[in-house]
C-alpha cells in the first residue's frame, strides 16, 4: 500500500436493512426480537455515551447461530454489534448506525476443562463469575477479573483486565485461542491448545480486543492457575497518594509477586465506606492481595510491610478470613456504584490512563491539580501495580459549565499520558468514546489498524463506528 | 472480503532491480555489498533447506537507512528481507526471488535501561547475549534464550522461545513494542511502554512472529526481570522418556514456576557426552532450573524431586557453581552441533512440534515408533516444560531413500503435533520450510493471514515466498 486509505463510512441502506430483519425474523423467530425496551437494553452504556439503539436483537444459541446471522447481514450489509453483558465503558455496544445486535448471553456454558493442560474452552456468553463457580471443586480458577461480571468473549474482545492483571496480566496473555465468526460469514478458529506456537500471525491476539470490529467471537480458550495454596488479603493507609504510588513502584521493581495492589485515594475510600459499610480510615489507601505457598506468601508480606513502612504506611490491617476477604474486594468492585450514590443524578465518566509506573506517581499528582483547578468531584481508583489509573469526574450533565471542565481534565490526562509514553485506554478498549485520542497515540500505526480493518471487513458491517477512523 | 483472495507469486522485474541496485548502490556507498561470498553468507540457513541468494546487501546503520532502503525497494517492486544473525531455522533470511537483505547486525546498541519501568530500548540488530552483558551491573537480565546467541530483532520476528519459555513466556509476551519500517516506507512504533493497553489492534503482536512479511523491526522495548537470588540447575535421569514426560507434565499441574525444563533422550545426552566431553549416563534426562528466593527455590525443589523420584527418577546432580551451571546449559545449547558432530556429514532437519502438555508423553512416543519403524537417527530434545520438543533426523542428503524415509516421520509428527490440537511449529516460525502445513494448521484462518498481507504489503515485497501462500 503507497498510502494508507481508511474505512468508509457506513451508509444505512434502508431497502436492505427491511429485507435483512424480514429474512432474520423467518431464521431466527422467538430469538429475534425488535421490541424498543429490549433494543434500547442492548445499547446500554454505563458511561456518558448517548444511547444507540440496535434496529433487532438476535439472541444467539450456537456458532451457527451466529455464522447465518452475520452471512444475511453481510448479504445486506447491515452492521453487526456483538453483546455479551453489556458493561462496555465506552459505547461497544452502541449502534450508531442501526443493525442487528447479537446478544451471546445465552451461549454461556463451560464446554471443557483440561486441568491436566490448566485451560477450558468456553462459550463466549459465559460470565468470569460463571466460570469460577463452575472450577469451584477443580482447584482451578480464572484469575482476570475486571469487576463486572461481564462475558468472557466480551472480555477477550475489549481487551480487559482489572485487578489481578498485575500478576495474572490481561486477556491478551490468557486467551489461548477463539473461535470466531468473520464478516463474510467464515469460521475460524485463530490456533490451537499449545502453549506456544510460531505459525504465521497471532490472529488470537489480532481478535482479543479487536472489540467486535473484526469478527464476532463465539468460543474460546482460556488459561487456568491452581487455586493458591494461601491467599491473604489486607489494607494499607498512607499520608499521601505520592507516598501510596511510591509503595507501588518499589514492591514492583523488586519484583514482588502481588496479585492485586489497588489504590484508592481518600474521597473514594469516604465513598466506599458510606456505600458497602465500612469504616476505613478517609486517606489514600492500597487494597493488596497476595497469593502464594504459605512460606512465598509470608516472604512476600515481610517485603511488602518493610517498603510501605518506608513510605509512611500504616500496618496493614488484615482480611483474614475469606468472607472478609470477599467483603473487601466487593467494595472496591463496588466503588462505581459507591461513587454514583455519593452524588446522586451525577454521570460518572470513566478515564483509563495507564503509564510507565516510574511515571504513575507524577501522573495522579497532576490530574489532582487539574481536578483542584477545575473544581471537579474526581476520585481515584487504580489498578496501581500496572501503572493504570480511573480517575472518575461525577458530572451534572445539565451543568454545562462543569461538563466543560470534566471535558478539559479528561482531555488533559488523555493527552498526559500518552506523552508520559502510555496509554489514554489501559483496559476499556476504544470504542466511541476514545476514537478521538488514537491518532495521537499510534501516530502512522493507526493507518495500518484501518487497513486491517478494511481488508478484513471491507464494506464495514462489524461494529461500525468503533474503534478506526469512520 | 466475500472470499479471501491469495497474495499474488511474486514476479520479479529485472530491469526494475537494476535500477534499484544502481539507487542503492549510490545511497549506501560502502555500506552496499554485491560480492558473491556477502551473498551467499545473507542466504545462510541451518537446514537443509537449499540456499537462495539476494542480489545485494544493504549494511543498515539507522532506522532511516532502512526506510530509505525500502523506499527504493517500495519503487521498484523489489523484495526486501530483513538479515539479523542468520541463525533462523526455517529458511527466513533465504532470498527465493532475490531482492536485498537488509542487513541490521550494526544496529546493535541497548538505547536504554528504564529500570524502574523493568524494560529496555534496544536497536534490532542487538543479540540477547550482549544484552546480557550490557544488563550485568543493574541486577536485571532478559530471559528469552532460544540458544543461538539471535538478533533481539530476529527473536521477535520469529516470536521466538527456547529454555526458558516455561516460566518467562515467548517473544510475544516480552516485547513490549517494536518501531517497524512498513512496506510503504512509514515508520511506525507499535505502542508506548505502559505495562497494558486496550487502544485498538495489537500491531505489536501482529508483527511479532510476522518474520519480515509484513515491515521490519528496527527497534524494539523488552521486558527485563530482576536476576532471581537463587538460581539452582541440576540434572535427573529416568528409566524411559515416558517417565520424563510424566515427571514434567505433573510438575506443571501443580504449578512449580520451573524455570527450564529440557528433554534429552538417551541418544542426545550420548552426542552431548562426546562433544561436551560430559560424562552424563546415557539415559533420558531432564536438565532443570529453578529461580527464586532462597526458600522459594528449596520449596520447588522439594516438589519436584519427590515429584521425579515418584516417576523413577534418580537424584537430581546438582550443578553448585554458576561456571558448571553454565556448563550444563552450555552443553544443552551445542547439541545442534553434537548431532551434527555424531554423523559427519549429515544434515539435521529441525522439527518442531508443540502439543498440549496432556497429549506430549503419546506424541513423543509415536513419534519414537516412527523413527525406529523408519530406521532413522533422530535425537529428541525438547522444551517439555511447554509440551515442545525437537526430534532431528540427521540424514545423509545424497542417500534418497534415507531422505524419503526423514520426510514421512516430519510429515508423520507435523500432521500428528495439528490432530492433538497442537503446532507443527512452537518456535522456529514459518518460514519456507513449514508453509506447507499451515493449511492443514489454520484451516480457513490461514486465508485471512493472506488478507492481512496484502493490505499491507499488496506488491508482496517483504520477505516474499515466506509464511503465508504464494
């Protein structure tokens, strides 16, 4: 290619769409529904993003289901949105340009587990929850965990991670394999169960977080850990958030194993408190977690304690036993929600940035500025071990003035971290919502996403709007 | 796409090369080679693949000498591939349609240690070696070891492994980003240093295994690991190979972090013995690491001898001092030569399979079958660990029906590594030697491979004749 082209706009054709939903309405029957409220569901999004409604939802039961919906779309060439559980942070699910929504939900079970290779295929409308409780007596588990209990194929679409990432990583390194649906209606399966391999192009990690724009995944086959011999979890107070990223940043680059090291500055452990009932002291906070034999886990504590006392930190206050472990991580899972209740008729509008940790520090510290100077509700949440960060501003959308200085901080700490050489997007993917930063952030690499695009889906039906240039 | 369309056979222009030659020759002055013997060096392969020369040799010096390089190639349709140790195993660096070898062993500098971030910026042309050795004072090394001291750029072209794949993953899993020259002659960085990312398509593990397809890697940031404060390698023999791979695939269910774990049947450790003058019992043999704290690695290998003495393991020889450890994996890494040293004369053709580590026992096994059916010499040698093993016919070339003979056990364990859900290639990529099989591997994915390649790279100029179809 000389130069780069990008993706046409979709056009709507209206005469194709009515004859795509009549031959999908005859196919699919009591699976395809066009009512407004089920329409309207399956455009949910949990962000600022306005709805855009699907024009028929497809409730898919198997592959094939989901190959003869995409083979009538094509034919018509009518956009195709894939739904799992519709926790999508920013606009995947949305339709833009109408279309059939494919909703995997009810593709949800576990089809296989290899213990002996520690790996399962599953459905890709399986949820992470359901997955777990199905390993319960296996002593296996699936460690990703993003706080929603969102599907499994929706998370190796976005590209998700979460809390466990900074030990266990992210989709990219868990998904061995998926089995998916392409735009021309072919099947593919992207490798098999090996745990390595160098034949050709990782199409694996080409469709993990590809975010439905390239093929629609309907199986997949993940990675499983033993159970750890001892889990312990606990809470650690700091003076300052500096002093909290300080902490973070050492454990890391001595190589401390942590499996979960979550920062919460003081205005979201107030928000935590009042929502799930606790009583933790109102000041920047690490939630850590530590997974190991009960000698590595020891080691681990010993290292952890010395470097946070170092930083200021107070001892670390226990969750000993499991079900107050589980409290523990259900209120830092809950601190969406824990934010929304403390302003109430607020929209939260998530931020994602990830940075170099030696930058993480410097990066919260200014985004606090910004949040002083532009006099905004903001509290930080972050999956600190991995240098990512939400900063979440709770906004009046009436108030037109701090919807102006929501958009500025969020702007500015898009653009910081990209020149801090990160990310705008650490684990929500793009979307809608953060189209507007790829340019800057892949510069000419995001020319060549585009020409993956078209050359993969050429007349632009999956997922239209999301992710490459229109 | 409705139906995927081929990359079309490359068809050289001759009198498009001689203008290119006298373009490149004018730019790169001394650092421009036609010599036959430069030629002949650029088209080294380690297999029995025959050689196939480029018309010249550009010694590149910068990122801007190759895009100036593939500008001129991009204008005269002439095939461009990248040359970085030669050491590639599958016919890689091999010129089909003649073309220039970018040559990139000058561009060997580590660019910089981000310590605090546990990553590097190095140029493509450094080795994994001098790495090592630039890393020696931070307390940090970089793990990948594939055994020939490799390009750090070829490594992640190939998405190469080896040794310590088990514990530190692959190439994929350890290239942070490459800065790539695309086909058109763009520059492009694949993404920032940020520890995760979700912003659109993963360009860097698309290029990462794309063996000079589809641009070329002239820098790249890797991850680094901080030296472990206790490293212990030793060695084990068992009374049958069976017995190996039990001991191996038990230690991985319970998830000892093992650091290698490598295979040699009695055949190799008696090759081994003679060129390493070693004096190790000729029975099949484990070669382990371990890597931790002082009682991480005395819990490991507390697990694993019980583990190995269940399977009739004798006591594993430890290697006490690092210069006998180092020893030890010396002597791992020549058994390429040993076997070639065994049979002089004779060519050793690499195999390559990697199946779920459930199925590695039986398909070692059945391939033993084969070689002993098929009266061949044929050693195995493996990275168990990742259920990876290399058998290698050693074959006299001019001995047809011994050559016949090699080919049906490689096609046998080739076919029979993709029927247990595995690779035919875990590590030494693609290449000419393994295009054959790709079809039987990828099924209908291997199309969309092609799809990807002609986006970017529609004159079919990057390393033409490799990986996908002609």
């Amino acid at each position: 290619m000389n130069s780069v082209s990008s993706v046409s706009h979709y056009s709507p054709d209206h005469a194709g769409l009515q004859k795509a939903l009549g031959v999908l309405k005859q196919r699919f029957g009591e699976l395809f529904q066009d009512s407004n409220a089920l329409r309207e569901q399956h455009a949910h999004t949990t962000t600022y993003l306005p709805l855009q409604m699907p024009d028929a939802v497809i409730f898919a039961e198997s592959t094939q289901d989901v190959q003869d919906a995409i083979r009538t779309c094509a034919e018509y060439k009518v956009p195709v949105i894939a739904f799992g559980t519709g926790t999508s942070l920013e606009g995947g699910v949305n339709a833009p340009y109408g279309g059939i929504s494919i909703d995997v939900s009810r593709m949800d079970k576990v089809l296989k587990v290899n213990s002996e290779d520690l790996d399962c295929v599953v459905q890709a409308g399986c949820t992470r929850e359901a997955l777990n409780v199905y390993l319960r007596d296996t002593g296996l588990f699936f460690p990703i965990d993003p706080g929603a209990n969102a599907s499994l194929g929706g998370m190796a679409a976005t590209r998700a991670s979460g809390t466990n990432a900074v030990r266990y990583g992210t989709m990219k390194d868990n998904v061995v394999n998926v089995t998916a649906v392409m735009p021309n209606g072919e099947v593919i399966r992207t490798a098999g169960r090996a745990k390595k391999t160098s034949a050709g192009y990782d199409l694996t990690r080409l469709l993990v977080g590809s975010e439905g724009t390239l093929g629609i995944i309907t199986e997949l086959t993940l990675k499983l850990y033993g159970v750890p011999e001892n889990i312990s979890a606990g809470v650690c107070q700091f003076p300052s958030v500096d002093a909290a990223c300080q902490t973070t940043i050492q454990a890391m680059q001595v190589g401390i194993p942590i499996a979960r090291i979550e920062l919460l500055d003081g205005l979201q452990v107030k928000m935590v408190n009042a929502y799930s009932h606790l009583d933790y002291a109102e000041e920047p906070t690490l939630f850590v977690e530590f997974h190991g034999s009960n000698a590595g886990v020891a080691e681990q504590i010993e290292f952890f304690t010395e470097i946070a006392a170092q930083n200021g930190g107070s001892g670390i206050q226990w969750a000993e036993k499991s079900e107050d472990r589980n409290r523990l991580w259900k209120a830092r899972h809950n601190a969406y929600f824990a934010m929304l209740a403390y302003r109430p008729g607020a929209s939260g509008i998530a931020t994602d940035a990830c940075v170099p940790i030696s930058r993480l520090a410097e990066c919260v510290a200014e985004t606090q500025k910004d949040i002083a100077e532009l006099d905004l509700i903001a509290p930080i949440i972050g999956h600190v071990g991995d240098g990512n960060f939400h900063c979440t501003p709770l906004i009046m959308m009436d108030d037109k003035d701090e919807v102006r200085r929501a958009e500025i901080m969020i702007k500015r700490l898009a653009e910081r971290a990209i020149a801090m050489d990160g990310t705008c997007t650490g684990e929500h993917g793009v979307g809608q919502g953060k189209r507007k930063y790829m340019e800057l952030e892949h510069g000419s690499g995001w020319a060549f996403m585009s020409a993956i695009k078209k050359a993969i889906d050429p007349d632009n039906i999956m997922n239209p709007g999301k992710v490459i240039a229109d």
